[in-house]
C-alpha cells in the first residue's frame, strides 16, 4: 500500500476530478531519451522545430525543477461517441429544388468543446497547493498541460496510468487513449506505481487503418505524413500527394484512435466543458471557415476552443484542400 502521503495525494487528485493519476520516480528516461534522439536525426517531428530545441530535457525532470523527487501524472478523459455523418446532399421535397447540404469537415474528438488547457491547470494548482500543505515542509513544483518539455506519455508508462500503444498515444484501462495529460514536478519523494508495458500484442489495426501511412512501424510515427499534424502544427502547404488521403479532417485525426479495441471500451467523459455546444464540435462548415475574412473574426469565432491552435491561415488552407472532396 502507498505511504499516508502518497495515498493522499492520489486521493486529493482523484477529488479534484482527474480520472486517473499515478507516480513516477523523477530519474532520467535514458531509452525514451534515445528513441527521441532517433526520431529527431531522422527528421520524423516535421515542422516542429520546438522537439529539437536541448532534448535531452525533456526526458530528464531535474533540468526542468533541480531537486525533482516525483512525476505525478494524471489524466482527464474526453471520450465522446462517434458523431454521425452529416451528410453531403439534401433530398428536394415535390416540386421544389434540391438543396446542397453544406461541405463540411470533421472535427478530432479533443477539440470539439472548450480549450482543455485552463480547466487542467486550474486543477493542477489546486493539487500544487494541496501537496505543500499536506508535506509540511518548503516543496517546489512544476506543472504542464502538453505545452512543456516533458515526454508525458513516457513517464504516464512509468507511473502506471497506462501504456504506449503501437500508435504512440498513452492506452489507459478504463479510457482508452482518450485522455488529455498532465504533469506535477514535485521535490517532494512519493512512492512511484508499477511500470506498463506494452499490451498491443500481434494487433495492428491502427497501422493498417492510417490513411497516409504515417505509422512506419508499430511505435514509430512519422509526422510529416500525420493528418494531426498536417492540419494543426504544419506551417507550410499540405503536399498534394497526402490532400486526397486527409479523410475529410479539417482539424486533427482520430483514425488511429477510432480502431482501436481498446477504446471501444471507453466511457463518455464527465466535464461539461468538453462537450460540442461548448465549442466547434464535431463538424465544421468549409464555407463559413473560408468566409471568415480577419483574424479578428476567425478568433470571435472560435474563442477559448482548441482550433484557435492553427490560425486562420492554417484552418482555410485545410478548409481549401478539403472542397473538391466534400461536394
């Protein structure tokens, strides 16, 4: 059983409202570290300059808060059912002219509601709070919503949450690999969980499922060639070779996730706040992405969502790309 402090903070955390949380001892991730430096040699991270930027960090938490004990890692989970197709072509009633039903683009399933990152951090400091009261002795911390350089998935691995699956994402018991991470760098020594393996086995569903290949092996994906990436952190033109392999998403992907047997599973998430008519959801009409006419109007539009993430400009290009293929 966990120490009385341990328990509490598992227990504090859990109070909060996060779905799953687990402990990782603050050491370096020397093999994570390794298999980062290979992806990045072999230009696998694209456009995202930011992963190059001293690495070696990311797997090693006393470079980010000197005197680290502990990696508390937790999850919040958005699964959500599959949306049903809007459909492309309206029916004309007797005697009255057909009606072309709007092109539109899906949505990943993360980002149909509202912008995660505040409602975790407000979480996360609640929780920062908590642990330096509860160790009743001067403790530091750091937090991050997927926005430092902490390998999450890695040290989620380590803490126990879940595993990494061939498709690269976390694979938690109870939510599948519909979870948003986060992260707690404490100096305070908790009592790390059991370590998980992979449990993927001889399934390959999600390396046969991506549409552009992008998964070269199982646990090897290659960003240049992701619809995630393509559409969200892509700065540049989509290549034409990969514009009729997008699949209809204008905004992310969840192909990989779809397929996945574990997420079929999964249970519907509980915060309000992720749902779509608190955001874009699921669908977005091409037309109207490509009416917008200024920054000004496309932030009006999509405020406090995660599809502010690409800019107007990277949202219409996805919108351009996708028209020939939604009328």
């Amino acid at each position: 059983m966990p120490s009385s402090l341990t328990q509490k903070v598992l227990d504090r955390a859990r109070a909060l409202g996060f779905d799953a949380v687990g402990i990782a001892s603050a050491g370096d991730l020397d093999e994570d570290d390794e298999a980062l430096s290979r992806w990045l040699a072999e230009g696998r991270h694209g456009g995202m300059g930011y992963m190059a930027r001293d690495p070696r960090r990311r797997s090693r938490p006393r470079a980010l808060l000197p005197g680290a004990q502990s990696v508390i890692v937790l999850a919040v989970n958005y699964a959500q059912e599959r949306p049903s197709d809007p459909g492309r072509v309206t029916a004309p009633p007797a005697g009255r002219a057909g009606r072309r039903a709007p092109s539109m683009g899906r949505v990943s399933r993360y980002a149909w509601g509202g912008d995660y990152h505040d409602l975790i951090e407000a979480r996360l400091s609640q929780l920062e709070v908590f642990i330096r009261e509860a160790s009743g002795a001067q403790t530091d911390c750091r937090s991050y919503v997927d926005h430092g350089p902490v390998l999450e998935k890695a040290f989620a691995r380590q803490a126990g949450i879940g595993f990494i699956g061939k498709n690269t994402l976390l694979i938690t018991e109870e939510f599948g690999s519909w979870v948003f991470l986060s992260v707690i760098l404490t100096t305070l020594a908790l009592e790390p969980g059991p370590a998980r393996t992979s449990e993927c086995g001889s399934c390959r569903l999600c390396l046969d499922a991506c549409p552009t290949g992008a998964l070269v092996a199982p646990y090897h994906l290659d960003a240049n060639r992701c619809i995630s990436y393509l559409t969200i952190e892509n700065k540049v033109e989509i290549p034409d070779a990969l514009i009729p392999k997008l699949n209809g998403w204008v905004f992310g992907c969840d192909i990989c996730q779809e397929v996945c047997p574990y997420n079929a599973r999964s249970k519907p998430t509980a915060v309000e706040e992720f749902r779509p008519d608190h955001g874009a959801g699921p669908w977005l009409d091409l037309e109207k992405v490509l009416a917008l006419k200024s920054d000004e109007e496309f932030r009006a539009a999509f405020r406090d969502t995660p599809l502010l993430r690409p800019k107007r400009a990277g949202l219409q290009r996805n919108a351009k790309a996708l028209m020939p293929f939604t009328a």
